[in-house]
C-alpha cells in the first residue's frame, strides 16, 4: 500500500489523537513503561518541544514524533533528543515512521541543531545514520541502545541527560 503521507508541524487540536496514537503505538511493547503519552504532554508543558510532527493520512493523525533539548556534561549545546515517535499499529512498516524521522532530522538541521541522539532499536536508526559512539550515552542505558547522529562533524562526550518531562508517568 502507497500512503499518501502529510508530515506537518503539531497543531493544537492534535493534542489528544498524539496521545491516542502514542499509547496505541507502545501499548504492546514490553520494552514501554507506557508512559511515553505523559511525557509527550510533560514536555509540551514546558514549552520543550523544539520539533513536534505528525504524520496524517486522509486527515487522521496517524503518526507523531518528538525532539526536544538534551544536556550533554562536557557542555555542549544544541543537541536534541528524538523521542517519543509512535505510529499507529496499523500503519507501522509503511515509511510512516522513516518519513517523520527524515523530516524531523531535516527541521533540526535548519534551525541549527548541533546533533541529535536517541535510545532505540539497534538495528533501526543505523539507516540515518544514528551510531554507537563510546564516550557518549546515558546512565542506565545499555551503550547498545543509545545512538548519536552529528550535523557538524563533533561528537560530545560525557553524559546526556533528557529533559526531566521524561520522568513523567501520568
């Protein structure tokens, strides 16, 4: 099936189908605390949603992704962490989430954005050019599951701590 896919900024009357597809989109995944709905609306709240895309079919939210601040401690600015990206179960392994991610890596490079990183699948991300990097990641997390992708050719090093939305559970 070809989707006619609309990648478009966020609106405000999106705020409840980016819940619905968020919770609909982890509901299965045991990796999930299923929590990745509060804290799309947790960094809403704080006015930390740098990037904010949905991905629309026929006028239905089908898709959203994510990009919001990270703090690196070597102190290095303007990078973003992407995260949550949800697409609807049946939607999923249709490019929904390749074209969210495209765009979305494409909106943080015209706004200057320095990098970007994630945790995530390790087979996944690779294709964007997201890579395991010592020297880099996040306490807890195993170095396999984090992923960085630089825009101007310098990696940090240290730590990269989420903005505290990620915290939020309900």
């Amino acid at each position: 099936m070809n989707l006619k896919i609309l990648i478009r900024n966020e609106a405000d009357a999106d705020v409840d189908a980016i819940s619905e597809v968020t919770a609909a989109a982890f509901k299965t995944l045991e990796i999930s605390s299923h929590t990745e709905q509060f804290i799309i609306n947790a960094l809403r709240a704080a006015k930390a949603l740098t990037v904010s895309l949905v991905a629309e079919v026929d006028g239905r939210v089908i898709g959203h992704i994510a990009f919001s601040p990270v703090a690196i401690s070597d102190g290095t600015r303007n990078w973003y962490g992407l995260g949550p990206i949800s697409v609807l179960p049946e939607y999923q392994r249709q490019d929904v989430g390749k074209a969210l991610i495209r765009e979305g890596l494409s909106r943080l490079k015209n706004i200057n954005a320095q990098g970007c990183c994630l945790v995530g699948h390790p087979d996944y991300y690779k294709k964007f050019g997201f890579r395991n990097i010592t020297g880099l990641g996040i306490e807890g997390v195993p170095q396999e599951l984090f992923f960085v992708l630089s825009f101007d050719g310098h990696t940090p090093q240290g730590t990269v701590t989420f903005h505290d939305a990620f915290k939020a559970n309900g």
